[in-house]
C-alpha cells in the first residue's frame, strides 16, 4: 500500500520489518500516536525537543477542523500522553500565532475570557505541506511498505 493511501486508511498496514502497524483514525494526528503506541515509545520531559513539531501540527490539524482554545487543546493531548504544562502550551500556541499560522481572539466563558484560536490561511498551508513531510518521514521510519 502506497504511504499516501496508509495514512488516509484506517486498519493495518505492514512494516518491512513484518510487523503490522494499525490505525484507528484517519487523521494525521492519531497516526502519529498509534506510531509511538506501536512502538513503546514514550514521551519524557527529556524528549520535548523531539516532539515538539508534533504537538504543533496536531494543534494545527485540530484548529484547521474549528476553533480551539487552551484548556480543550490541553485535555485533547493529555488523551494521547502527551502532558503539557501552562507554560509551555500557551508558548507554543503564541508561537503559532506569530508566525502566521493561527489567530486568536477573546470570547466569554461565563464569567472568565477565552482565547479562541483559529487557522489562518498561511497556516492551512504550512499543514498542508507538513502532512506531506511527515508522510515521507514516517514511512521511512516505521518501514511502511510502498516508501520509495
């Protein structure tokens, strides 16, 4: 099977090593994690520079469905292991916005304001092209069969 197609399919797709890798989500974001699921790896203070590109696609991915905000994106990560601290969250969602790829505004919660965070067009784009890198990469890191 072709990358392209294994990372829009949901099922099992085979390694050259053998091994079988599953997918239970069409999305991007959820590959990312059946990868690390599948392959025991886990996600240490130690290893944010690692990760970190990853967390930020897959805030892009869930802001280019809809409107996002900080404590939804928290719980929505805390899901798939991934455990963000305030101070490091909101650095990287204020990074995103500088660079274009998100904006934000304020609306009321209640009593409190929330800072809603949407795609841009410029970031649509960096998405877009990072799905495609990320393809690549990930088919020649788990040895999806059908990588050239």
């Amino acid at each position: 099977m072709p990358v392209a197609n294994a990372f829009k399919a949901s099922g099992s797709i085979a390694t050259k090593q053998g091994r079988f890798l599953h997918i239970t989500q069409r999305t991007l974001c959820e590959v990312t994690v059946a990868c690390y699921v599948k392959y025991g790896a886990t996600m240490k203070v130690d290893d944010k520079s690692l990760y970190s590109g990853l967390i930020r696609l897959h805030i892009l991915h869930h802001a280019s469905e809809g409107p996002v905000y900080g404590t939804w994106i928290s719980e929505d990560l805390a899901r798939h292991g991934y455990s963000l601290s305030a101070g490091t969250l909101y650095p990287i969602l204020h990074g995103l916005e500088q660079r274009g790829y998100v904006s934000s505004h304020f609306e009321r919660n209640g009593k409190s304001l929330r800072r809603i965070y949407k795609i841009t067009l410029e970031g649509r784009k960096a998405l877009r092209s990072a799905r495609r890198r990320v393809e690549e990469l990930f088919g020649e890191l788990f040895g999806i069969v059908g990588h050239q």
